[in-house]
C-alpha cells in the first residue's frame, strides 16, 4: 500500500486537518476506479492511529480498495454541543476531496465506513444520517449508545489509565446535557426508524466477551435494532476487550465484509 498525506485547511473546523490515504498496490489514476472505504479512530486517536495499533497495511493490500483515515482526536466526528463542526467537516471536504483527487467509485455502493468504538458508533451514525454516500458499515465494539448516556457508567474504572472513554464532564462538552438537541439529533435508534428503506445499508458488527458490560449490551441491542428494522447485517460476538488487539484479530473478518459488499473496480 502507498500512503499519502493530505493536508488543507478545514473551514469547518477552523484549523488545518490532515487525513492519510491509503493506495491499493493496483491503483492507477487511469485505471477502473477504486471503492472506498473511510476508516474512523476511537477516542483519542488519530489519523496514524490505525496505523500504529494494528496490521491495517498487511491486511489491506488483499483488497483493491482505498482507505481513507480522517480525524477527530476526543472529537466525535459530529457537529457537537460545542459548535464544532466535524461531521461538516468529514462529510463536505473529507468526501468530496478524495472524490475529486483520486480514481474512486463516487457512488454510494463504492463506498464504506467503518470504525472502533467512538469511531464505529459515527460510522454507523454517518451512514444513517447520510445514506446517499455509503452503502456499506463496519463496526469492531462500537459505542452506539453515546447519545443517551447520563452520569458516568465507568466511573469504576477510571483508576485504569489505560481507559479511553471520556469522562462525564468531557462527554456533556460534547454531546450538551440529556435530552440536548445534539443527543436527539444523533440518536441511531432514532435515525434507524427514520432511514430510507430505498437505500440498501449491509451492517458488520462485532463485540468482544471481555469487553465492558455496557458495550456488549449496547452491540446486542444494535443487532435486535438493525433485526427489527430488516437491515442485513453480520454480528459476531468472540473472545476479547475494548482494545486494539480485538480489532486487529477481527480485521481480515471486518476487510473481507467490506469488500465483498462493495462495487467491484
């Protein structure tokens, strides 16, 4: 894979903004054109993140697709209580750069997302609230349930530094308090009652058994969710935390999902 930086400055976001680009070994820009798939951080992470923390580049070069690492850092990529404007920013520059300077797919059924934690829950949100650009979602342990959160329920855990959930103050900075428009507008329950049934969506979830008690009941309630609502999806609960070593274990699972779902170049 050849990966590249892109860099520009975000009206959006107010600040410059890199995103990495990630280029099967096959890629031309004279060639059949590429689909996409837009791979999200989790809370705290980065563009590099991926990257560091897992064999992304081995696995990826099985697939004739191009990957696409935004970032949000302790962001979720929403337009949140704060003012900030990272859904914005993904949906408007992110998409359009990429459509505009790389060989790609432009249709929706060239396109995927998927994510970790922070970044599977805005994944899954990103292809409700705008299911004329993705056709496809993956998520490993996402954090679905973010909107409705009240209080701390990892309070227990905060003595762990590894934790990389945000506390109750840095959670309400960004989704305002219960009940806020932000939360309302973000719902996924809410926005999967309301979705286009015209819009084909094929969902991949994954969970780990070690990871916490929360998640594992919010991913289970996802999957009765997308059930109810006759959405496809492939759901898959293995051994494993909220950790990078889960999601680098189930990544070829998650690539090969994606790919298979994807407009053939």
């Amino acid at each position: 894979m050849r990966v590249l930086t892109r860099t520009w400055w975000s009206p959006s976001v107010g600040r410059e903004k890199s995103v990495t680009v990630m280029l099967p070994p096959a890629y031309s820009p004279t060639a059949a054109p590429s689909p996409v798939l837009y791979l999200l951080h989790g809370y705290g992470g980065d563009r590099t993140t991926w990257l560091r923390c897992t064999d992304l580049t081995e696995h990826a070069a099985r697939h004739k697709m191009i990957l696409v690492l935004p970032e949000s850092g302790r962001s979720w990529l929403i337009n949140d209580a704060r003012g900030r404007r990272y859904e914005d920013y993904f949906v408007h520059e992110v998409v359009t750069y990429i459509d505009e300077n790389f060989n790609t797919v432009t249709r929706r059924d060239g396109r995927a997302i998927a994510g970790f934690s922070m970044g599977g829950a805005c994944a899954l949100i990103h292809a409700l609230r705008h299911g004329s650009l993705f056709s496809v979602v993956g998520s490993h342990s996402g954090a679905f349930e973010a909107p409705l959160r009240e209080g701390d329920p990892y309070a227990r855990f905060r003595g762990d530094r590894r934790l990389a959930i945000p506390t109750e103050r840095d959670h309400q900075r960004v989704w305002g308090p219960a009940g806020s428009q932000t939360r309302r507008a973000y719902d996924p329950y809410t926005l999967l009652a309301a979705r286009d049934p015209a819009l084909s969506l094929q969902v991949y979830l994954d969970i780990g058994l070690d990871d916490y008690a929360r998640i594992i009941s919010m991913n289970r309630n996802m999957r009765d969710a997308l059930a109810t609502r006759s959405v496809p999806h492939l759901y898959r609960e293995r051994s494993g935390g909220h950790d990078w070593a889960f999601v680098n274990s189930g990544l070829p699972t998650l690539l090969a999902f994606i790919r298979d779902r994807l407009a053939a170049p």
